[in-house]
C-alpha cells in the first residue's frame, strides 16, 4: 500500500501591505485679507471664507464661494450684527473723515 503525500508551501515573507498615510490637499488660503481700518479700492477682497461666517455690511459684495470684496473705494470697518454675528462694510473715502 502506498500512501499519497501532499504537501503545500506557504509564503516564507508576510505580505506587505500598503500605508494608509501619505495624502495631504493644498491649503485654500481662507480668512480675513484686509484689516480694520485699512483703505481699500473697490473690488479688494476682504474675506475669503466657506459659508457665511462673516456677513457682507455696506458697500460690500457676497460672491458665489462666499468671498467677501469692497464695492466702493474705502475704509474697511468690521461690526457686529446683533448678537452673534460679524459683518464688514466699506466707508467711501467722505464719509469715513
């Protein structure tokens, strides 16, 4: 009688497998881009933000990304709106002396 050997080989080497790290996006330079009290020429972006974090005041233009830009030439002037939230508006040059 003879009898059947069978042998089977496993891998000496555990697979390897691949990092889950190595992914980053580039940044998308948010926030506030001039200052209170700084002079601005019409169409100067002044927030650059995603929702409305900061709400448009006087003389001041939303965009479709929530960008914030001065409608007329200026002085900028950041107020609160009620209790809890934020707005900037834009002085014209007369009316800010």
């Amino acid at each position: 009688m003879q009898f059947l050997m069978d042998l089977q080989l496993f891998a000496s080497k555990k697979g390897v497998g691949s990092s889950k790290n190595g992914r980053d996006s580039i940044s998308k330079r948010l926030g506030v881009k001039r200052s209170d009290g700084q002079y601005v020429s019409s169409g100067n972006i002044l927030v650059r933000q995603r929702g409305t974090k900061i709400h448009p005041g006087n003389n001041v233009g939303k965009g479709s990304d929530d960008t914030l830009f001065a409608l007329v030439d200026g002085v900028v002037k950041f107020e609160r709106k009620g209790k809890d939230k934020k707005q900037v508006s834009v002085y014209a040059k007369e009316a800010a002396l």
